[in-house]
C-alpha cells in the first residue's frame, strides 16, 4: 500500500506563512498556496466577503500542509477500552467511535496515546492488573494485524522513527493507577509493557492519589504509597499524569517529582470555576515551571460552564423522573426520557472557538511552550463540538490557530513538540538514574 510517510510531501511551490498571508491580504493580492497559483487584486471588484472567503481557504489548505509536515500527538485517546465493549477493526473504516486509521491519516495523526483505562470501581472489587493488561494485549493485536498501519511506540526516537516511515505510532499511557495494586514491581511490568504515563487516579480516591471527581479525600493528597511512586516514575522513566488528581495531590506531585510532568486530558479551569477536574491559572503556572505540559481537552463539558450546567439539571431530570415512577435506572422508560430530554432541551455543545480559546488562556499565561493537545476521543462520548468530532478533525483546530495569528513554528509545538520534549526529559532523567 502507499505509506503514509508519503502524505508529508509537500509539492506546493512555495508556502506562506500566517503573517506574510496578512501581508498579502493587506496589499489586496492573495496566492492560494496551491499549484494553480491565483493572483486577486483588490481592486478587480471581488467583494471584503470574498478576500474573506479566500483567507479562510487558505487558512484551510495551509492547516492541512501543516497536519501533514509535523507529528500529530494527541495525550489521550479511550479507544482500547471503546473496543472492549464493543470491537472493531480500526485498521479500517469503523461505523462507531471516533478513532480508526482511515480517519486519523485525514487527520494527520501520528502518535495517539493509547487509554489503558481502568473503572474506580475495580479498586475495591480486584481485576484492575487483569484487565490493565487485557487492553494492552488488545493493541498489540492492533499492530501485529496490521503492522503496515500501525507499531507501538515505547520512546521518542521510535514515535519520530514510525512518523518517518509513514506508520502510525500506539504509545500507551494508563488512565488510573489503580493495577499497580501498591506494589513497585507492577511499575516496571507496565513499563516492560509499554506504558508510558499513569494518570495517578480516576472518579474514585485509590491507592495512590485523591480525585478531583470524589467528595472523599481520604490521604488529603497523595497516599504515602503515591509519593514513593512519584518518585520511582521518575527513575524508570513514565511520566506523571495530573489529571483526575485533586489540587492537594497535585501540589505533593510538583513537591516531589524531579522530571517534569503531563495533564494528558485537562482544560482551563479560568473558563469552569468549581470544576476541579479543570486545572486552575495556579496550577498552569506551577506545571509550566516545571516545563510540563496541559494537553487541551475537547469535551464540550471540559470547556464551557454552559455544558456543565447543562449536565446537572439533566442528571437531576432524570433522578426526579426515576423517582416519581419508581423506576429501575436501566428501564426502556428512562432511556425514553433521556432520549427526549435531549430533544426537548439540545446539548450546549462547545464550539471551535472555545477550545481555542483554551489554548489562548494558557499560552497568554505562560507561553506556547506548555501546552497541547489531549482530546479525549472515544472517552466523552456525543460531547465534541460539531468540527472537532473525530481524529479527522486535527486541521480545524489548525486552521483555527492560524487564524488567531499562531505561526507554523508555534502550532508545530503545540501539535508534538512540546509533549515529546517533556517525554524527552523524563527519558533523560531516568537514564540518569
């Protein structure tokens, strides 16, 4: 088949950049970009709508070169766990979820994080170790049947390596430290087996860290076993995840870790006030003197105060309609009433201009250099907003990105850069020690 690697030649004879394409507009002439160069004067008659229409096409053209010339990582995608409810073949075209190697050649993705998620709940009942290695025995049965499509990736040089070779890179990263059961030799069987980062905690406070999601905070931050375990990523070389963690868990993360550290799948809390799950300006400034990186979500839920909003009267909606009937919360009456609720009352869906709005909180904060990107794909189920729904999607959030003035050397950090540097550093840093 013809490699992807192919994808990333660029055959256009010259390229402008974001400011030189202001310039251009200015003196009333635009280049297209493309093979068939066009030439408009501004005094030919074309309307301001028109220069318009040719900007954003432009716009477009240039974020689809762009998605193509650098690597694409993304912090967090729930597609092993997607498929363990229900498999599909993701080498090609799939009819449900919005992963699958059709769809993230369009995209331009490279290296999408892999979720190993495992429930809170199986920190209580067992199973979390079980399982953690069902899912990563389930992607490396995605390589090993289509290994022209897709390799794993356990280091930097083998993401850039694959991305050169025209192959879709699988790192892996554990959503819940839960399999580690507070034992250290599990660390380094996940290690062995490719994971890459362990988001600490999920819903549910576990044996290492306090959630932002739970009422309970029993270690008032991170356990004792947390700390220890901080300290151990660090020497075998995974990167710390704070997302899901409580601030008091993450301010012992920033007191302890000596690497710097990832939010795989966070967003601006400056836009959610009360919603812990989001990081706080605080906290961006705290991760970004540690020259870690947030790694924007897109939920709509993670991103407007509207959809949150949205979601608790929803929620007690249905706990008023339950409990009026007396229903079962599996019943056909509640999936009737959900279904329309939402028809009677459509979701707040977040929109483009919302998640970049996002990334300019945080690079207005403390630099482009800290930031990226973590979607959340397969993982927040009908929340995306209408142009970022798949992996298809990488060029609006490019294209938007230009329009906001952010140069190809900028987005190019945003897009691996500035992940694959911090990855870089705790490969560093463990090699040390």
């Amino acid at each position: 088949m013809k490699k992807i690697s192919s994808k990333r030649v660029i055959n256009h004879p010259f390229k402008l950049s974001p400011l030189m394409a202001g310039i251009v507009l200015s003196l009333g002439v635009v280049v297209s970009g493309c093979q068939d160069t066009k030439v408009v004067s501004a005094s030919n008659g074309n309307s301001a709508d028109s220069m318009t229409a040719i900007a954003v096409d432009n716009h477009a053209q240039l974020a689809k070169e762009i998605s193509k010339k650098y690597i694409i990582t993304d912090g967090h995608l729930d597609v092993p766990y997607r498929l363990e409810d229900e498999f599909e073949n993701v080498a090609e075209h799939t009819a449900h979820g919005d992963f699958d190697f059709p769809r993230a050649v369009e995209g331009g993705l490279d290296a999408p994080f892999m979720s190993i998620y495992i429930p809170a709940r199986l920190e209580k009942s067992g199973g979390s170790k079980e399982l953690a290695d069902k899912l990563i025995t389930m992607v490396e049965g995605i390589v090993k049947a289509a290994p022209d499509k897709f390799a794993l990736a356990y280091s930097t040089a083998e993401v850039e390596a694959n991305f050169v070779k025209g192959i879709i890179s699988l790192p892996m990263g554990m959503e819940n430290g839960s399999p580690i059961e507070g034992d250290l030799a599990n660390l380094k069987h996940f290690y062995d087996r490719g994971i890459r980062y362990i988001t600490l905690t999920h819903s549910k406070a576990n044996h290492i860290s306090d959630s932002s999601y739970d009422e309970e905070r029993p270690a008032h931050g991170l356990t004792d076993f947390g700390k220890v375990l901080v300290q151990e990523m660090n020497n075998i070389g995974v990167m710390v995840d704070v997302s899901h963690i409580s601030d008091e868990a993450f301010d012992d993360v920033m007191a302890i870790t000596k690497a710097p550290v990832i939010a795989s799948h966070s967003s601006a809390r400056h836009f959610t006030p009360g919603f812990e799950r989001n990081m706080s300006d605080k906290m961006i400034k705290t991760l970004a003197k540690n020259g870690g990186v947030i790694q924007i979500n897109f939920g709509s839920s993670f991103i407007n105060q509207t959809a949150i909003d949205y979601g608790k009267v929803r929620k007690a909606a249905i706990k008023a309609f339950t409990t009026a009937n007396q229903l079962e919360k599996d019943s056909a009456e509640i999936t009737a009433f959900k279904k329309q609720y939402k028809i009677d009352n459509p979701y707040p869906y977040a929109t483009l201009s919302d998640v970049l709005d996002h990334f300019d909180h945080v690079i207005n904060l403390v630099g482009v250099d800290y930031v990226g990107i973590g979607s959340d794909y397969d993982g927040v189920g009908d929340s995306l907003p209408s142009n970022l729904k798949d992996v298809a999607s990488y060029p609006n959030l490019i294209a938007g990105l230009l329009k906001r003035g952010y140069s190809e050397a900028d987005i190019a950090k945003i897009l691996s850069g500035n992940v694959m540097r911090v990855w870089k550093a705790v490969e560093a840093y463990a090699a040390e020690h």
